[in-house]
C-alpha cells in the first residue's frame, strides 16, 4: 500500500525534445507528490510538487499532471536541456512527513 | 545558512565496526529524517523525528538507531556494521506543520567491506 512505481529506468532525449516521467501509487491517502531532481554527488533538491485538488501544476519548462482516479502522475519536462541531466524521483506522502520515493529516472539530455 | 550538513563524506568500516553519521540543520526545522539510497532503488526511509525527543521507524530500521536530543542534530548510529548497509546515507529536515519540502544534506557514502 506505500508502494509507488516509477519509469522509465532511464531516459535518453535529445536537446529541445520532451522528458516524460510517469509515476503510479496505491495509497489512495496520499495527499503531496513531489518530484525531486538529483545531480551526481548531490543530495536530492526539490523541483515541484503538486496536491490532489489539481489536475496540472507549472512552473517554467516543468509540469506535473496528475490523474487522481487512476493513481498516476506524471513529470514533463518541455524544451529539454543537457543541463537537466540528472537523476527524478516521485515520491508521495500522507500529511507530509514521510515520503515514500519512486525508484528513480536517470535523464539524459544530449546536445 | 548552512541547510543541512552532514559528516563524514566517506567513510570505509570493517564488518563489525560501529559508526556515527552526524546531521546537523539550521534552519529550525521541527521534522528530521534519515534515508539510505542504494543504485535502482530510490530512497528508503531509515528513521525520523518530528521534534526533540521524538523519534519512530521508517521502512528499513534494522540495523541502525537515532537520538533526537535538539533540534538542530539527529545522528546516525550504525551497530556491527554489515555490507549490506554499503551505500550512500542522506539526511533532510523538513518544517513539518504544513510546510513539506524536505531540504537534503550533500550524503555520506559508506563501505562496509
């Protein structure tokens, strides 16, 4: 029931090109999903979040949209750029104070 | 502000040895946690605490133990170190009440050969 599922394992786009990242969770009282970005040797920084009262969240080239009933989100990343090379996880949480994390995407963007 | 900071950067153990990892906020955060990330898997929840004196198991507790004693410090303690706990250990705060990012120290990889 803490479970949330995360791919691709890994994701190669070309410079310009969309990044998609999907997530599915089974707790259906999860109320905060946020995306983390993590650079090599770095701890995870946050990138957005989203709450279940909305369907989409933006900020910039960064979007999440999220389908409550069938428990998926979503990250996009418009306009890729090499420098959003890293690691994404998607993570969930009830009340904020434990987040159960996805197991990761390594995102490749070449130039 | 220094955020999080954690010590030691690396550290190589024998089996059987026992280590502190230490964690430190200035941020006054109420919520601190600790996580263990291992290659595919994401991060798992070792331990957290949601103020001074107060602390509770995550997903992976075994093997480890945490004191809360300020709010500024939540260590680490690794008891007869196995290889199994080789990876790279992340603390975060958080300040709880409505407030939910959490804030990453830079990690510390850990060797148990």
């Amino acid at each position: 029931q803490q479970q949330v599922k995360q791919s691709p394992q890994s994701l190669i786009v070309q410079k310009g090109g969309i990044s998609i990242i999907n997530c599915a969770y089974e707790n259906t009282a999860f109320d905060y999903f946020p995306w983390y970005q993590q650079f090599p040797g770095k701890g995870p920084a946050l990138l957005i979040a989203i709450r279940p009262d909305v369907s989409e969240k933006k900020e910039g080239r960064f979007t999440i949209s999220f389908n409550k009933s069938a428990k998926q989100f979503s990250l996009h990343i418009m306009d890729s750029q090499p420098g959003d090379s890293a690691t994404y996880f998607c993570a969930a949480s009830r009340g904020g104070s434990r987040l159960t994390f996805g197991e990761g995407t390594q995102l490749t963007v070449n130039p | 502000n220094a955020g999080v900071t954690q010590t030691p950067k690396f550290r190589i153990l024998k089996i059987g040895q026992s280590m502190t990892l230490q964690c430190t906020q200035d941020m006054n955060h109420n919520y601190m946690y600790w996580y263990r990330q291992d290659p595919g898997m994401g991060l798992k929840l070792i331990y957290y605490s949601v103020g001074a004196g107060i602390t509770d198991k995550g997903e992976v507790p075994n093997g480890y133990n945490v004191s809360r004693s300020t709010t500024e410090d939540f260590p680490l303690r690794l008891e007869l170190a196995a290889p199994s706990q080789t990876s790279v250990y992340f603390c975060a705060s958080s300040q709880g009440q409505g407030a939910y990012e959490q804030y990453f120290g830079p990690g510390t990889r850990l060797t148990v050969t």
